[in-house]
C-alpha cells in the first residue's frame, strides 16, 4: 500500500515529466505553479530564498530543493519568469547542498506525523534536525569529572569477576533499576550513582532522570525507562547484563557474629593547620576515610609530611568500626555523598607541586554519624549531603530535574 505522503512528497519533487497538453494549464503546470507560489510565501515571510542545511526547518529544506529544481529546467523557467516578481529564478542552483543530498523517502519520513492534512504545512510533531539532535544528545555521554570517586567502584567490580565474586544475570529476568546498581551495557560497566524524583507515565509505569556513570570514565543523564530499553537490546545485539555480588549481604552490619572479621574502620580527623581556609572552618572540616589498619593513631603518623593532611598534624574525633564489608566501596560511597561540600583548596607539597585534597569535607560531625546510622541500614546509597540544608537528602531532591 502507498503511502500517501510519500507519493504527495515524491510528486512534489518528481522530474516533471511533460504530459500532453490539451488546451490551458496541464495538471502538472498547475502543481508548479503552486508549488513555487509555497517558495514565493517563504520568501516574503523571511525576506530571502529557502537554504539547505541540515540545521534547517524540514519545509525549508523541501522549498530548497524545488527551488532547484525549478531552475533547472527550462520548461519551468519559462512557465515561472512571468510570476517571479522576487527575482527568485534568477539565481543559480543552491550550493550549500545538491539537491539529490536529500532522498525523497528520508523527507517523507521525516514527514510522517502528517496524517489526514492535505497542506504540507500542516505539521505535527515534526522537529528540525537540530531539536532531533539535541534530543538525542540529552543522553549522550560526557566526561564524569568526579570520576576519581566512582573508580573504585569498578575496581572492585571488575575484581569480582575475575574472582567470581561478582557474577552477571541476563537484565530481563530483573528489570529494576535502583541506585547502586550496576550493569553491562555496550561493553562498559555502567552504575546508577543518582536518581532524579520518579514519576508515573501514561501507561503507569515508574520514569525518572538517572545519573550513570560507565567504567571508560564518561557518564550520562538519561531516563530510567531509556536505560531499561537499552538493556533490553543492547548495542550489539545482545540483552544488556545485571551485574551482582555473590552471597550480598547488606552493606554495613549493626551484629558482631564469633565468626565476623573485622574490615577495617571509618576515621574523621580535623586538621590543625593554620592555613586562613582551614581555621576559618575547623569546627565543620573534616577529613573523612577508611582504613584497615588496627593502630588508628599510625595511620596519622607522618600527617604533616604528608599534602593529602594537608601538611599539618590532625586530631581524630571519632572512629567507626567495620565488620564484614568492602573498604573500597564504602569509602567511595562516603566521598560520594557529602561531594557537594568538598573543599577546594590547593597547597603545595615539599617539592612545590600543586596538590588538590579530595578527602577534606566541610560538614558537622553529627551529619557524618546520621551517615554511619544509615551505612548501617543499608539506606545511605539513596542519599546525598545537601550543604544549603546541612542535611542528608534524597537524591534528586537538590537536582534539578
């Protein structure tokens, strides 16, 4: 079956082929006529000639290529000078781009969402190739410029694997997706770092704006239920993967089994250095990490030699024990959450380099100890430090979505 706006398209651009005239205009010297009437309106509304580009409204492309074709040959000319009060045939054939650079069936395509219109200005829900462009490219990926804080994630997953402490399911036997997730897609370890506030769609299925960022150190801003497809097809032809750790247990554990062992423990230390940025905040800046070692106080030893403290002895206010949990994540999962109040000062080391600390946090020590609390509940990955608020908050609530 023909595709009726195909055809009026395919018409409209057609080498038009000469019928036998009868007596007055032939058919075909008519839709001339109108057609270069449509290039004649174009005009007088935007005072130049319809241009090709790409970036161009899909109509202004069409009147383009008539435009050239219409100069092209003769028999149109010569119909058309008479009426060509603008000037409009007097130019050459448009250069940006030849006329047989858009296909016939492309534009028809482009044209499908006009149904039941008889005038090819009648448009819905048609969009230039730029909107289309930008829409596309809302999830595009983009370099993660935290990246450093996510890396450990995916050392530790990719660890897993070799180890077969981790293991793959196919995604659609599970098509959750929450924050802390990870998955293979397109080749590349994604996980979902954020999740903007959910919404119903029409057909009442659960969307939202993610955050994810991929193992090649790029992220993206994508919706929920585009992830979801993506996984269920991936790029190369292959359903997309879940990625889980074997036997997971919750992150943080509040009962100390016999057979526990302990995993480390989470230290918060204040600097004592005079520098202007640091006495200014001392009371609220904090140093936050993990460590594995049983003597806390060696691990501060050399602290004023050492540009990550900030070349200054520090005082340690209070310690977190860890049983049964992976210090690399946990101690990514803090830096991830009170990101937006880290400080940002450079000093210099001993041989003059400059050095960015990333650990230091302007944030009160009773905010850290809501953060262990839900360490221990498992419910800290759906939380983000907001600083205007000095509170832990859902994430996405300090987003804008």
């Amino acid at each position: 079956m023909n595709d009726p706006d195909l055809d009026e398209l395919a018409s409209e651009l057609s080498e038009f082929s000469a019928p036998e005239k009868k007596g007055g205009r032939s058919p075909r010297e008519e839709r001339v006529i109108a057609g270069f009437e449509e290039i004649q309106r174009f005009f007088a509304q935007y005072g130049r000639a319809p241009q090709h580009g790409e970036d161009r409204d899909i109509f202004e492309r069409v009147y383009a290529v008539r435009l050239d074709r219409l100069r092209a040959l003769p028999d149109c000319r010569s119909l058309l000078v008479p009426l060509d009060h603008q000037g409009l045939l007097a130019g050459g054939v448009i250069a940006s781009e030849p006329s047989d650079a858009i296909d016939v069936y492309k534009l028809a395509a482009e044209l499908a969402g006009v149904t039941g219109a008889d005038d090819i200005n009648v448009l819905r829900h048609v969009r230039t190739s730029a909107e289309k462009r930008a829409a596309e490219e809302i999830a595009a990926h983009t370099p993660c410029r935290d990246f450093e804080d996510f890396k450990p994630l995916f050392q530790e997953v990719e660890t897993g694997l070799k180890e077969e402490r981790w293991q793959t399911k196919p995604f659609g036997k599970d098509a959750s997706i929450e924050v802390g997730d990870f998955f293979i897609l397109a080749g590349q370890i994604a996980y979902v770092a954020e999740m903007g506030d959910t919404y119903k769609t029409p057909n009442a299925e659960t969307n939202g704006r993610l955050r994810v960022i991929y193992s090649n150190g790029t992220e993206s801003d994508l919706l929920l239920r585009s992830l979801q497809r993506a996984l269920y097809k991936d790029s190369d032809g292959k359903a997309g993967r879940r990625l889980v750790k074997v036997d997971d247990g919750p992150l943080f554990s509040n009962e100390i089994d016999d057979d526990d062992q302990q995993s480390g423990t989470i230290y918060v230390v204040r600097s004592k250095s005079e520098l202007p940025a640091v006495a200014a905040h001392r009371e609220v800046l904090h140093k936050i990490g993990v460590t594995g070692r049983s003597n806390i106080a060696a691990r501060f030893s050399g602290a004023k030699y050492d540009p990550t403290f900030l070349l200054a002895d520090v005082e340690i206010v209070a310690t977190y024990d860890l049983y049964n949990i992976d210090r690399v994540r946990l101690e990514s999962l803090i830096h991830r959450v009170f990101s937006p109040a880290r400080m940002d000062v450079e000093i210099k080391d001993r041989f003059g380099n400059p050095v960015v600390p990333r650990e230091w946090f302007l944030v009160p020590l009773f905010i850290v100890d809501e953060a262990v609390k839900r360490i221990a509940d498992g419910s800290i990955t759906q939380y983000v430090y907001d600083p205007k608020a000095v509170q832990l908050v859902k994430m996405g609530a300090t987003r804008e979505t």
